[in-house]
C-alpha cells in the first residue's frame, strides 16, 4: 500500500536498476492497457490532440533550411516529418517514454568546427524506437546510453567518418571501448524524452501509470458485475410438490413436472392443484435492476471507440 508510512520503499527501490525495472514494467503495462482499455485511450489521445497541430519558429532562412533537411529525411525514411513528431508526442503521453533513433548513412561531412573528434556523417532520418525494445547500459555508477533487445550489437554502432588529422580541439571524444559498440549515446544516435522522470531513475513516470491499479480494480469489479448480473437476473423457478398425487408417487410427480417445463413455451402458462405450488426466487433482487449496469456498460463502449 502506497499510503502506509511504515512501508521501507529503501529497500524496494535501492538502486537505479531495481527502479528502472519497476518503471520498465508499468511501461509495458501502459502499451497494452491503451491497446485494450478505452478510457486510458481516450485520455492519452485527449491530451495527445493538444499537440496535433505544429509550426517551427525562428529566422526564416533557418526555418527552411531545418524544414528542407526534414524532408528529405522524410523520403529516408518513408514517413513524413510531420508524422513522426505527432507519433513522437501520443507516445510521450501513452507510456511517458518516447524514443527516436537517429540514422546517419551519408558519406557527406558537414560542419567545419571539430565539435567531434570523428565527425559522424549527418542524420539521413529518424525512426521510433519502442522503449520495450530498449535497455540501459550502465558502467558502475555511470549511465553511458541504451542497447537495442534483438540486435547485433555491431549493428548499432554512430557511423563516422573520417578521422579530424588534428583532434586537440575536439570538444567530443567518442568513446572507442569496444565493449560500448552497442550503445547508443544520448544526443548522438537516440533521443528520449522522459516524462517526469525522478532523479533515482532513467525512465519517466508516465502519464497512465496512476490509473493503471485503478483501471485493473474497475475491470475486476466489471466481471464482478457481470457475472452477478447472469446469475440474479434470471429468476430460479422453484415448483414445491406439497404431497404426492398417491402414496409413492413422488418421484413420478417430480419428473413430470421437469418434462412440463421442459417442453413448454416461455410464455406458457401452468396451472397445478393444491398439491402444486410455485415460487421465483430472485425476482425481488436488486440485480434486476440493471439499468446502471447497461448504461455503464454503454458509456464504457462509446469510451472505447473515442466518442
């Protein structure tokens, strides 16, 4: 319980590690519960048309030139810019976690300042990376960036280009570990966009995870409902035989009773002798009543579908 004081969250959450990997999961959570549950998509797509419409500002001639690149990174990639930064943003505020992998396969170099002491080639395009695919990679105490589940670690290193003849005025050295040719840096080959990210941790809390226990109650307390509905609300018919018709006899009478229900319509009508008597059990129950239930349920529907 998150409200007890007396609970050691020390212990839980005693390093970086054991946090990202509770923040891991209810990441993975979030993916699926906007897959299936309506009102976490409803909300999440709510607060992601906020953003669906988008301009860059600035000096002109910079704008077009950063709108130019973007379209042609575009044709990379398949995808329009304009696109993928919408998708960026419904991912911040599905998960909180939204990753976009630079790719960088031109043999151009550009810039003449040594920023790096092997200029990499320029970004061609960029792609969303699921953060389910991802992992930390950390040495000691130092976070260096995030390796790709699935993938040869080759694969993954920044493509550079040719070697600066004088790399004393860099102000970026690379790291050449060959251990770290998996990794891709923040900044230079993926950029993560944490949202409310604590400082214990390299992933953001998310904008869902607060209601998933509560969607996760809501849906227990449905199928609660459900099944209390198809038990109650179909009355139980109880035909009490008060004696038999003749010594001996009951079990006769009994049997032919079941075959009269049996075989008649449901708006048939039965009429019995003192002998007989009939009763509904339920039929005073508070479950027939199920308008709530139904208008619920209804809401709950059109919550689903986004209207």
């Amino acid at each position: 319980n998150p409200l007890e004081a007396e609970t050691d969250y020390t212990r839980v959450f005693d390093s970086f590690s054991r946090k990202d990997s509770q923040l891991k999961k209810a990441i993975n959570m979030s993916i699926n519960a906007y897959m299936i549950d309506g009102f976490i998509r409803g909300a999440v797509d709510r607060h992601a048309e906020l953003f669906k419409d988008f301009e860059l500002q600035g000096e002109p001639d910079v704008v077009a030139h950063v709108q130019k690149r973007l379209s042609v990174m575009s044709l990379r990639s398949g995808e329009h810019w304009k696109t993928t930064f919408s998708r960026y943003i419904h991912e911040y505020f599905k998960h909180g976690n939204p990753f976009l992998l630079k790719v960088r396969d031109s043999e151009q170099n550009l810039g003449a300042i040594p920023m790096f002491a092997e200029r990499p080639f320029p970004i061609s395009a960029m792609f969303l990376v699921s953060p389910e695919k991802l992992e930390t990679v950390v040495k000691g105490q130092r976070f260096l960036g995030w390796s790709v589940q699935g993938r040869e670690k080759e694969g993954l290193s920044i493509t550079k280009g040719k070697p600066l003849t004088n790399t004393s005025k860099a102000l970026v050295i690379m790291n050449t570990d060959p251990e770290m040719k998996g990794v891709l840096y923040p900044g230079m080959d993926i950029i993560h966009t944490a949202y409310k990210k604590p400082s214990d941790s390299h992933y953001g809390v998310g904008l869902t995870f607060a209601a998933l226990e509560d969607v996760t109650l809501l849906r227990n307390v449905e199928h609660t409902i459900a099944v209390m509905i198809k038990k109650n609300s179909m009355p139980i018919l109880w035909h009490k035989i008060t004696r038999p018709g003749y010594p001996g006899s009951i079990q006769s009478d009994i049997n032919q009773a079941v075959r009269l229900h049996e075989t008649m319509s449901p708006d048939g009508v039965i009429v019995t002798p003192g002998t007989h008597e009939l009763k509904f059990l339920g039929s005073e129950s508070l479950a027939m009543r199920n308008e709530g239930y139904l208008k619920y349920f209804a809401y709950r529907s059109f919550a689903s579908m986004g209207v």
